[in-house]
C-alpha cells in the first residue's frame, strides 16, 4: 500500500466492541454519516477499503481492535490555517487539545491537510496518536487523543461504559424561560434529501441535561451534558425545545440553509436569521477516569473568540 501513498490517503477506523462482528459495509455506514450503505459497498467494491492488510468484500465481519483502512485520492486544498493547535492538556499518555471550528477531526475524500489529525501530525512528528473521540466540524473544545493503542482501547471502554461526562457550552436563539431541563427524546434520521439530519421520534434512547446559564439580547447561553451519544444529540433537543443553535444551519428551520450553505448560496438575510456563521457550541469540559492511575480527570477549554464576542455583545461572560 505504501507506493501508492504520494496519490492516496489513508484514513483509519479503529472497531470498538459495540461493532464487534458487524459487516463492513454495515460497519462504515456507520461511521461514515455522509455516505449510504450502497456507496459505502461501492468504495469497497472499488478496492479502496483495507482490513487486515487486504482489500475485502462488503460483507467481512469486522472485530473489535481491528483498524479499517480507506483510501481517498489525494485532492489539492487551500493551506492549512492551523500551524499547530492548543494544548489544554498532556501527560505520558493522553493529549487534549482544543479544536477550533470549523476543523475536521479526520480526513474525508475531499479534505486531508485541514483536520485535526493531519495538523498533530505536523506538530508532533514520530507521534501517532488515537482519537478518542469526535467533534462536528463547527463544534469547537476539548478534544481527546491517546497516545498509543492500549490507552484508546481503554478510553474507548470509558465512552462504551458512560464514564466519561462530557460538558459544552452552547449560545441559543431566544430567552430561554426555564431554569433546567432534561430531554428524554430518542433521535433517528429522518430519511429524507439531507442524509445526516436527525430528527426526535422513534430511534435510538437520547437524553441531555440543560441548564440556562444567562439571557441577553435575543440569544441564551446554555450548558448541555448529554447523558447519551447520539449523532447531533444537543443540536436536535435545543431544536426540539424551540432554541436552535445559533448559526447551526442543518437545524434551524427544515435545513434549507443547510442546503444553500452546501450550494455557497447563503446570503446576508441567510446569516441575520442564523445569528452567527457557524454552530456556536463548545465543548468546554471532559471529566474522565484516567486510563492508568483511575484517579478523575477534568480537563477544560477557554471559549474561543467569535464565541466570547457575541457573548460580550449580550452582556454575558463566558464561565
């Protein structure tokens, strides 16, 4: 695989039990929120698929600990506007940064120099660290990498058994009138043009915490932990509750502005009716058992600026 690797890019997925014995194609479609499971059998089919050092068919079983292999072609891209990213946390172990928006955890088959993994890459040579974890393109905050095979496996199992609590931050549209708020509402896909919208109904159990923090001049400042991981939990049950996200395209409204952002047909009206040019949702806490000692772990990330700004514009600080 190695020659061809000056016009291809690699992209692994590590298997973590709950997909344990799953097809492959089964498997990707999974992983891969972008992609139908008849396209995922197509990338396979193409031989752009590799599990234990071989391309497969769409319906090899894949196995826990395993790592997945797809090759995208390599694209030309604009320079990387991160030269390195900022550590909020680091031991013999682990790595925590904290990601800006809108950065991509991992490589896709159009983006490789601009995401999270590429530009550790480059910051940490010789290192090759593990994603613990992922967060949405425009979703900024603590994100978790461990630094060698066996500390992955053991925060994957972390995530698996709900150990880990996770913290964010989010600037809504509205004033919001309740104090706390549970949300106990499964979330499915809702099955229609736009492939990665989630909608509430029948699906996977889905419950977040809410507690209003502050309310300004037309927006509300949050604080979400969500007791489950669902896709877009947090985006769909502030949705659900009549306070999108401010600048969360896919849902506010039906994601027509999804749509037109997709098409680069947003306009200034599109953008007033958004509140903000991306999702403002920040993941500002992880609290985890270490890997190795047990002990808690808490680890945070200071609000970004564009986030801060509308909150200062509000007359709220940021915690």
């Amino acid at each position: 695989m190695n020659a061809a690797l000056g016009v291809w890019v690699e992209v692994p997925f590590e298997v973590q039990k709950p997909h344990d014995g799953l097809r492959l194609d089964s498997y990707l479609a999974s992983r891969l929120h972008r992609y139908s499971r008849s396209q995922v059998q197509r990338l396979i089919e193409a031989g752009r698929v590799f599990l234990r050092g071989k391309a497969v068919k769409p319906a090899t079983r894949v196995a826990s600990g395993e790592t997945v292999l797809i090759r995208y072609p390599h694209h030309q891209e604009i320079p990387c506007l991160h030269v390195e990213l900022p550590v909020v946390y680091e031991d013999d172990l682990l790595l925590a940064v904290n990601k800006p928006a809108p950065l991509l955890c991992h490589p896709t088959d159009k983006i490789q120099n601009n995401t999270v993994t590429a530009v550790l890459k480059r910051q940490f040579p010789g290192l090759r660290l593990h994603l613990a974890h992922r967060l949405d393109r425009e979703t900024s905050g603590v994100l978790l990498l461990a630094k060698d095979p066996r500390t992955a496996r053991r925060i994957a199992a972390h995530f698996i058994d709900r150990l880990v609590k996770k913290e964010y931050l989010a600037l809504v549209s509205g004033k919001i009138s309740w104090r706390r708020r549970t949300v106990d509402a499964p979330l499915g896909k809702e099955g229609l043009e736009i492939k990665v919208r989630q909608v509430v109904g029948t699906g996977a159990e889905a419950r977040t915490e809410f507690e209003r923090l502050a309310c300004g001049a037309g927006l509300s400042l949050v604080r979400a932990r969500p007791l489950t991981g669902r896709m877009h939990q947090i985006r769909v049950h502030l949705a659900h509750l009549g306070h999108p996200i401010l600048g969360d395209k896919l849902y506010t409204g039906k994601g027509e502005l999804y749509m037109k952002a997709v098409l680069k047909t947003l306009d200034e009206a599109d953008l007033a009716k958004l509140g903000a040019p991306r999702q403002m949702l920040h993941a500002h806490r992880l609290r985890l058992p270490h890997p190795e000692t047990g002990q808690e772990l808490s680890i945070s990330a200071p609000c970004p600026e564009d986030f801060s700004r509308l909150l200062r514009g509000a007359g709220i600080s940021c915690p």
